[in-house]
C-alpha cells in the first residue's frame, strides 16, 4: 500500500504495524532505500517525554499535530508496511534527528 515509493530519508510515512497504523520517520540514507526491501524507522508518538532520545515535530514540519519521533525504538520494517507520504522533514529536524539517534544509541560524537 505504498503510495509514492519511499525513496528519501527523512520522510514521515503512515506505518500499520500489528497493532494499528501510527506515523514514523524513515532513517535508512537515501542511497539505499531503492536497493531494499525494508527500511529503518522511528515511530512516531503523541506522548511526548522532552527526554534527549527523541525530537519533537509539529504543524510547522508538516504533521498534524504536535508529536515525538522516538529514537528508542527505532526498527527495520518492510517498505510495503509503509502507507501514504505524510510530510518529509527539514534538513535541520534531520540533524537534529542524527543527535537523538546518538544518544539513544549511546554513540559519542
């Protein structure tokens, strides 16, 4: 049910996992998204905890509503999971997306 390929990273899609259709941000870099069949991702949740594992994304960036991208559960799903395109973020949310993954990741910079 993929409307319009994935086929760039920081884009938020509609994603239906087992237990129901939620937002997420697409992680995988963009030159290797068209090579695969899945995709890494980061959900994305209303319940925001203002904790340093996640950003927060709002009308502004194109959703509609204030929410998290949580960076602790980031996943690999298949990319025929993925539904219809909801926003792709700004260059700097991604790099503010890039200091999340580090620290929940633990990775030093």
């Amino acid at each position: 049910m993929i409307s319009g390929k994935p086929n760039r990273s920081g884009r938020n899609y509609s994603f239906k996992p087992p237990d129901k259709r939620r937002p997420v941000l697409i992680l995988t870099r963009n030159s290797a998204i068209s090579f695969l069949n899945e995709v890494t991702i980061a959900p994305v949740t209303s319940n925001i905890r203002d904790i340093p594992s996640e950003i927060v994304i709002g009308p502004e960036d194109g959703m509609p509503y204030r929410c998290a991208v949580n960076f602790d559960h980031i996943q690999t799903v298949a990319k025929d999971r993925l539904g219809e395109l909801i926003t792709t973020l700004s260059d700097d949310k991604m790099a503010e997306a890039g200091v999340a993954i580090c620290f929940a990741l633990g990775i030093e910079i």
